[in-house]
C-alpha cells in the first residue's frame, strides 16, 4: 500500500508543479490546510479518497479505473498529450496483492 500513497503523491506534487501553484495556493483553492497538502505530497498520510477527487480536479485531473488491460493504451494517449518524459513513469499498478518479499 505504501507504493500508492507514493505514486499519487509523486503525481498530484508534479501536476502541482505544471500548474505553476505553491502548496499555499492549491490549499487555497480547495480550503484544505497547507500542512496537508505538504503531508499528502510526501506520503506522510493514507489519502482519502474523497482528498484525492478535490485535489485532483482542482488541478485540471480526473481520477478514474482503467482496466489493467487498457493501461498501456492510456499510457500511450498520456505520452502523445505532451507530458514531459521527466514526469512520467512506466505505467505499474497503483496496488500489488503480493509483497516483494514473496518473491525470494
């Protein structure tokens, strides 16, 4: 669960970041503390989904499931879209039913 709460904070920090908005701002424009926004975008608390949604479309994102089989194809849409190849990652699950430590 660790890897999700970093991921979505890793990702709504940059998307922050693109938007050209400090912390203050952001915290402004959906009356959430700064202090939380700081918390969230160093993943030192489990994101409530409800958090996530604000913040989000506060910054011009949609939050949605994507069938693991059509990431790719998203992926591909998010590359051709113009983001730049420093801020995106190749594409993993938000979530793993294994821990790393299962596989020897």
């Amino acid at each position: 669960m660790v890897y999700a709460v970093e991921y979505l904070a890793k990702a709504l920090m940059g998307a922050r970041k693109r938007k050209k908005l400090s912390q203050r701002a952001l915290s402004k424009k959906v009356g959430m503390p700064q202090s939380q926004i700081s918390r969230i975008e160093n993943a030192a608390v489990d994101l409530q989904a409800s958090s996530l949604i604000e913040l989000a479309r506060a910054l011009d994102l949609e939050v949605m499931l994507v069938p693991r089989k059509h990431v790719p194809a998203v992926a591909s849409l998010i590359r051709a879209s113009g983001v730049p190849d420093s801020e995106q990652e190749a594409p993993r699950p938000a979530y793993s039913l294994e821990r790393k430590d299962d596989h020897g």
